[in-house]
C-alpha cells in the first residue's frame, strides 16, 4: 500500500481492496463466474465447479453472451448457463447471477470475476 506500481503500460496506486471472511463450506458449494465487456455486449461465463484449482475455465465454463442494453432472464442464465448445477439449487444460481449482473451494469464494470459459496 502506498507504493506506486507498474503493470505493462499503466502506473498507479493501488488503494482499496476488498476482503471477504471465509466461510467454512465444502467444494461442492462452489461456483465460478465471470462477466466481461466486448464490442457487442457483455459475455458471462459459469462453471459449477469454483475455488482456486478450477483450472482452465475458458474450456470448460458454458458461456452467454448478453446483447448491449439488456439483462439477463433467469430462464435465460437457467438454460444456457446451470446445465452443471443440481435442480434443488438452479434458482438461487440463477437468481445470484441475475443480481450479480444488473451490479455489474449498472456500476459500469467491464470486468468481474469470482468463485463463490452459495
């Protein structure tokens, strides 16, 4: 804190973080995701399986692109998304996303990404 760094072309401080406590859970309790911007949207990625050795999520996430302007539905996210994930726990995934989307867009990120315990 309070050093200036450098990564590739950009320089700045580093000042504010965000720690959450942990919360003891078992792997299955898991998820990955991730929203990022593109030229014609925002794309989410999802993997039921999260935590630091999730691996190469870019070959095994299932992916939704979202169209500039719009939300996701939950049917939506149900579908394209939580193939992976048991149906006694389908909407709350899908509810999490929807809501972790809409911050998302509506704080203007271009990049978010996490594994939670749900």
């Amino acid at each position: 804190m309070g050093k200036e760094i450098q990564i590739e072309q950009c320089s700045g401080e580093l000042n504010t973080f965000i720690i959450e406590p942990f919360v003891p859970h078992s792997q299955e309790d898991e998820y990955y995701v991730c929203i990022y911007s593109t030229k014609e949207g925002d794309t989410i990625y999802f993997y039921e399986q999260g935590g630091v050795d999730v691996g190469d999520v870019d070959s095994k996430a299932h992916k939704l692109d979202i169209v500039i302007g719009t939300y996701p539905t939950v049917e939506q996210i149900t579908t394209g998304l939580l193939r992976g994930v048991p149906d006694s726990r389908k909407q709350l995934v899908a509810d999490f996303i929807c809501s972790l989307f809409k911050a998302y867009s509506d704080l203007f990120f271009t990049y978010l990404e996490s594994t939670h315990s749900l």
